[in-house]
C-alpha cells in the first residue's frame, strides 16, 4: 500500500515593534511554538515568513510574495501555519476573502491555538468571533485616541505635526506643543501685514516670501493665511450634534486677532478693492536718483506725445530746460553697471573667497552644528540598536521603552539646538548661488528688475545722488564695501 505523504506547511509569523514593546510578542517565541507544532504532528516546514506589518490589510509585502509564490507555484504546500488569528488578520471581511482564495489555490490557513475545522459550518461562527474581537478592539481603541483628541483640542491645544511657522516641541513635563519657527514665522508676520495693506496682488506677496526663505507651496499659502491658528484660534470640527467653533489656543500667536480680520477682509474683496501686481519694468528706473548737471536740482521724469508713438525724458523744472531721452541714461547707466560684473574667470575664485570668509566668521558656530549633528547621529543609531535588541528577545519591553523614551528626548532637545544654530547663520549655498547669479545679471538690473529691487539695488552702490552731462555719469560717492572689493577710485 502507498504511505500517504506528510502535510506540508509554510509558517506565518507576524508582530510589529509596537507590539512588541507594549503586548510582549515575539518572533523568536511564535517560530518556537510553530515548530513545536509541526514535530508534533508530522508536518514538514517549507518556508519560514517573518512580516513586520499591520493585520488591518493584507497590503503586506511579505504576505503578497507568498501569495504570488502560491500562484506561481501550485500545490507545493498544504498548510499555512500561525498561532492565532489575529496573527492572519484583524479584519473579518478580508479574512474571509483572502481564505477564499487561499483555497482556491489548494492551501489551509489555520491557528495552532485557535483551531477551527472550517468544513464544519458551525465553526465559521467562531472563526467570525476571533476575527471580530481584534478587529472591535482597534475600533476601540481608534474611537478612543479621537475622543482624546477632541478634548485636547477643546483644551486649545493644537495636535499633530506642526504648520508652516512653527515647530513642534516638548516641554519639561513631557506635554507636546507648538511654537513660532524662525525665521519663517516672521515672513509669515511679513506677508499677513503686506496683504492687509492690500497693495499688492497676493500670488505676488507668495514669491516674495518665498524669496525671504520661506518653504511653502503657493497652494499651501493661500490655505495658512485662511487659517486662525495663526491669530491663537484652535478650530473644532463638527461632530454629531455639536456645532463647529473656535477656542483660545495655548501656543503663541504669529499675528493679531485684528490683522487676521483685516487680510480676510482683502481677500474677501471689503478691503481694496483694486491691489495691483508689483511691476515687473518701469519707464523711469532712475527717477529720484538724478540730479540735474545745470542747476543742481533733482530730475523729474515723464512722456512727450509725438506723431506716431510716446517719447520719455528725464528733465529739470522751475525755469530750467535741462533734459534728456531716457533711453540714452538707461543704456549709458547699463554700462556704468557692468563695472561691478566680476569676469567669468575669476568667478570661481570670487566664490572661493566669499565661501573662506563665510567659514571663517561663523566658524564657532559651524563647528557646535557639526557636534550637535554628530550626537543626534549616534542617539538615532542607539534607537536602532534598542529595536534590534527587542526583537531578537536580548532586553525586556519595559527597558526597551525606558530607552526610547529618554534617546526620543535627547534627540528632541538636540534638534531644537540644532534649530537655533541654522536661525544664526544662513544656509550660504542658496545664497551664494543666487547672488552670484545675480552679479552676472547686474547691467540688466534696470530693463529686468522690479520697482524695490531696482531702487534698493542702485541706492545701495549709490548713497549720493548721480549726475549724468550727456555721455558719462558723475558719481559722488560709492558703497565703501564695494570701493575696497573693485579697487574703485
């Protein structure tokens, strides 16, 4: 007579490190256990699949290689072995349906502590039950955290990861909170106050900020500067029959309850009415800065109608009949401008200079970031080693989070440090790129640049007034950093 072959089964351990440190789960235990079980019932083991995931899917990497092996692969097994259900899942529909396919693909799941002959009707019932009770008690517990939540926020305290302008942080006693991040929170304070004005288009205070440093998509600004969180609101959603409203928060307000209203009230069109884009090019770039080269006064600007188009001129008043085409200033000013373009070939070294200077003014600084980098880096590879150490069974969960609990701190307090370091010095990449791009670009300042760059750009080179006799300009004085870096005279 021919000998019946032994059952063959492939062994499902799954545990997550949660788990582990809160229920006491073990990898090493269940793989003991399923062993145990196998020898005892004459049961070949073929494979061994260890899943770090959650059972409230089988959107599990592990368990979907298994799936794709049993598809491939047809009668190669005959069991797969856990210890209990909720080890297989925590969702009684899922369950179902993936125990559906698993038979139709010839393969038996089944709990060695819970087991169930699912051929007896009957037992679906309990099968319902060890299903269900996993999955009720997550219910539980998710129903439980929101209800936390809510109160919290009822309290005014504001949960979750922190908004642009703050950063999240841990006081003393251990509570979480939020607070202002410079220097973004001050661009925030920037942009709200030139909003209220309601002088310029807001799409165009965006890029601004986003030039003053701030991180923020223009679809994420046009939401924070709806938001009352940045006034000291916490808002309270809708739930059954209580209506939503706002409380008083604990953190520290960016702006004022009155500025909040006022840019609500130009973005909801109360406020101006009309707020213009910030200009891009102007007919009269150097007005104000010119004086004129007869009299001594300072040049006004404005259109002359001809026969077929507009003419522009620089001119004088009261008596004077100095003027002059401004198109001439404009180029014989571009020119004036390239002196202060460095030569591509020395470019390099230009930046090399900037970057020594840089390291060397802020070199206490830099090295206090390289420390506090170098400590965070060994608390987080102590975190790793920690988990490592639960999982293969060498510490308790009580110390594996008495651990955590004091590196999660240390590492929380190192990067606040870390914070206040960068907020006293600038990243000097972005900087230094951008300006250099901007160097090159200088002689087309005029014809390119916006009203305040223009006027802060040549007020800045030029702290007198300017003088211009028909070919050359006449300069008073230069910016004295920039007479030492050209060797100006």
């Amino acid at each position: 007579m021919k000998k019946e072959r032994e059952p063959i089964a492939d062994l499902y351990i799954r545990v997550s490190t949660d788990e582990q440190a809160d229920k006491g789960y073990s990898q090493r235990n269940q793989e003991e256990m399923l062993r145990k079980y196998c020898d005892n019932h004459s049961i070949e083991i073929r494979n061994i699949i260890y899943e770090d995931h959650s059972a409230k899917s089988f959107n599990r990497p592990e368990w979907k290689k298994l799936i794709q092996q049993l598809k491939k692969h047809r009668n190669r097994i005959d069991l797969i072995l856990f210890t209990k259900w909720d080890r297989f899942s925590r969702n009684a529909g899922d369950a179902y349906q993936m125990i559906n396919v698993l038979r139709d693909l010839n393969v038996e799941p089944q709990a060695i502590e819970q087991p169930l002959d699912l051929s007896i009707p009957e037992n679906k019932m309990m099968l319902a039950f060890y299903l269900t009770a996993p999955e009720v008690e997550n219910d539980r517990r998710a129903l439980n955290v929101f209800y936390g939540m809510r109160r919290a926020k009822k309290e005014g305290r504001y949960m979750g990861l922190a908004p642009v302008g703050y950063k999240n942080k841990v006081d003393e006693t251990g509570n979480k909170y939020i607070a202002p991040k410079q220097p973004d929170a001050s661009i925030l304070l920037w942009a709200f106050e030139h909003i209220g004005k309601g002088a310029f288009n807001t799409a165009q205070i965006w890029k601004k900020a986003k030039d003053k440093g701030l991180r923020c998509s223009k679809n994420a600004f046009w939401q924070l500067i709806r938001n009352q969180l940045y006034c000291g609101k916490i808002f309270i959603p809708r739930f059954k029959d209580e209506e939503s409203y706002f409380v008083q928060g604990q953190h520290e307000a960016i702006i004022t309850e009155e500025l909040f209203d006022r840019v609500q009230d130009v973005l909801d069109g109360r406020g101006r009415k009309y707020r213009p884009k910030i200009e891009t090019q102007r007919e009269f770039p150097l007005k104000g800065f010119l004086i004129c080269p007869e009299c001594g006064k300072l040049l006004t600007a404005s259109k002359s109608r001809g026969r077929s188009r507009h003419y522009t001129y620089y001119h004088c008043y009261r008596g004077c009949s100095h003027r002059i085409n401004s198109e001439k200033i404009t180029k014989a000013f571009d020119d004036e401008l390239k002196r202060y373009v460095p030569q591509k070939d020395i470019l390099d070294i230009y930046q090399r200079i900037v970057c020594e200077t840089y390291y060397e003014m802020t070199n206490d600084i830099q090295v206090s970031k390289k420390q506090v980098l170098g400590q965070i880096n060994e608390y987080e590879k102590r975190m790793s080693h920690i988990r490592d150490l639960l999982a293969t069974d060498k510490i308790e969960a009580s110390d594996y989070n008495d651990f955590k609990a004091q590196y999660s701190s240390t590492i929380e307090q190192l990067n606040i440090k870390l914070d206040g370091l960068n907020a006293k010095v600038p990243c000097l990449d972005g900087l230094l790129s951008s300006g250099l791009e901007n160097l090159m670009r200088l002689d087309k300042i005029l014809r390119e640049g916006n009203n305040e760059d223009v006027r802060a750009i040549v007020n800045m080179i030029y702290p007198d007034k300017l003088t211009f006799n028909g070919n050359v300009f006449s300069v008073g004085k230069v910016n004295v950093a920039l007479s030492y870096s050209y060797h100006l005279r």
